[in-house]
C-alpha cells in the first residue's frame, strides 16, 4: 500500500480534468499556428470558468481589464456543487458577490459572445453549462412577464431568428445565426436534462435520419432529445432558452441596436445572474 500522494512504481500519475482540458488546447493551438494568442487564452479563461471559477477571476481580470469578483470569505471557489438536481457544477462566487460587481459568468459570455460564428460549440456556448436549470426557468417566466406587462412579444421570438428591431445585420450573420441557435438549444437542454445530451443520441445515425437532414437540417437524434427536453419542462424553460439567446445576442450586436432595446433583451439575465460587462 503506498500514501497518499505516492504512487507505485511504473504507476501513472493521475491527471484531473483542468490538466487535460488545457493540455488539449494547447495542442489545439499548435496545430493552428494563424489562431491568435488572445483567443488562445480566451480558450484558457474559458476552460477555467468551467472549471476552476476561483482561479478563473484573475485571468479574466487579465482579459478584460475589470475588477475581480470577490469570493465569498472561506471559499475557494473551486468546490463542485450540486444545482436543482441536475449536473453537478463549479461553484460560482456569483451569488455572494456585490450588487455592483459582474458575476463571472457575465464576463464568459461577454467573452464568448464576440467570437467568431464558427467558434467550437464548447468554446462559444460553455459558460451555459455554469447556469442551473432554476436560472433558465426563472428567465422564462420573467421573459413571460416583461411581454404581459406590454412588452413587444417579438422577445419570445428569438433576436435574429425571427426579428431584429431594426438592427441591420449581413445575411451572411442571419443565415450563421440558426446555426449558433442550435447549439445554444443543444446546450441548455444538456443543463435541464442534468447531462449531456449528446450522449443520448446515437453515434451514428440511421440511413432516414440522413435523408431527413438534406431536407430538414434540424432533423436528427439529437435535435429531437433536445425538444423532447424543453417540451417536458415545459413553456418556462422553452422562453429560458429565448431569455439567453437574447442575452447572447444584444451583447453580441450591442454597438448596433438602441440602448433601450439592449435592456430588454438582457433583463431577464441580469435579473437572475446579475450585471453585464459596460460596453
């Protein structure tokens, strides 16, 4: 028997999942010698805030050039915590943290909402699996509100998808957007299902489901998990879904729509997750 912290001769040393997560992005990063190094260590900050959200403030304060949020006092930030039943997450300093202060998880999707449109699904929409299913629902019923309250209903819609509010954006941007949405869907129904649910779907699909996808794109395994996941939980996590892709959205086309729009698409976030990164 060997103690703790030694390892038997020819043993393999254990490595823990931050280690490999950067190991591969660093070798991500050397087969691609055009990427930049500020969204190599984006990707770095990225993996952190998943990870190890205590350590995560200060290269993000690096990043962003903004003050850290504050753990609370005798934590470090870096113990997983069980949400509402789902998956098991980093805990987040974002509840103790001041009024004033942008949680970390504003400040990763304000990262990640100017990256480029082909941005790896995980790298774009990564900071969502640091919401807990009670976030997106309470973001619907809030979305519910604003529109029974005499909001434009266009805010159930989806920005870009089906609506713009006057910003003028390229097709090129509308037509990658449908695209972003599904991995986005993809994304939070992994959270309220409390799993990936690309796990659900099978490796490789039938001959029909092919067929189904040159007609229908959406079609597929994976598709149907993810609506089988929002109709189950029903009409608040489906308008949940809509409240962060609009949060997603304004903050990604923020210098070109009107402030007062910017703020109804991010109520419902700031709401719940608390204040957004300044323009």
């Amino acid at each position: 028997m060997t103690s703790e912290g030694n390892s038997a001769p020819g043993a393999t040393p254990p490595r823990d999942a931050l280690t490999d997560a950067l190991a591969e992005i660093r070798d991500d990063f050397a087969s691609q010698p055009d990427e930049s190094a500020d969204r190599y260590w984006l990707r770095v900050g990225l993996a952190l805030g998943l990870r190890r959200p205590g350590r995560a403030q200060l290269l993000l304060e690096r990043l962003e050039g903004v003050a850290a949020v504050p753990v609370p006092a005798g934590s470090s930030g870096d113990q997983p915590a069980a949400v509402d039943g789902g998956p098991t997450v980093a805990a987040d300093a974002d509840d103790s943290a001041d009024a004033d202060e942008v949680p970390v998880r504003s400040l990763l999707l304000a990262r990640a909402a100017v990256l480029p449109l082909d941005e790896p699904p995980e790298t774009a929409f990564g900071w969502v699996l640091r919401l807990a299913p009670s976030d997106i629902t309470l973001m619907g019923r809030l979305l519910d509100g604003l529109v029974d309250g005499g909001a434009s209903r266009d805010l159930v819609r989806g920005f870009g998808l089906a609506w713009t509010g006057g910003v003028k954006l390229s097709n090129a941007e509308l037509n990658g957007l449908f695209g972003r949405f599904t991995d986005l869907e993809f994304t939070v129904a992994s959270v309220l299902a409390g799993h990936d649910i690309r796990e659900d779907a099978p490796s490789k699909p039938s001959i029909s489901t092919v067929v189904q996808s040159w007609f229908m794109p959406r079609s597929g395994p994976l598709a149907d998990e993810a609506a089988r996941v929002l109709e189950r939980m029903g009409g608040s996590a489906q308008r949940g879904l809509i409240a962060v892709w609009n949060t997603w959205a304004a903050v990604r086309y923020r210098s070109l729509m009107p402030a007062p729009l910017y703020e109804q698409l991010t109520q419902a976030w700031v709401t719940v997750v608390g204040r957004l990164p300044e323009a």
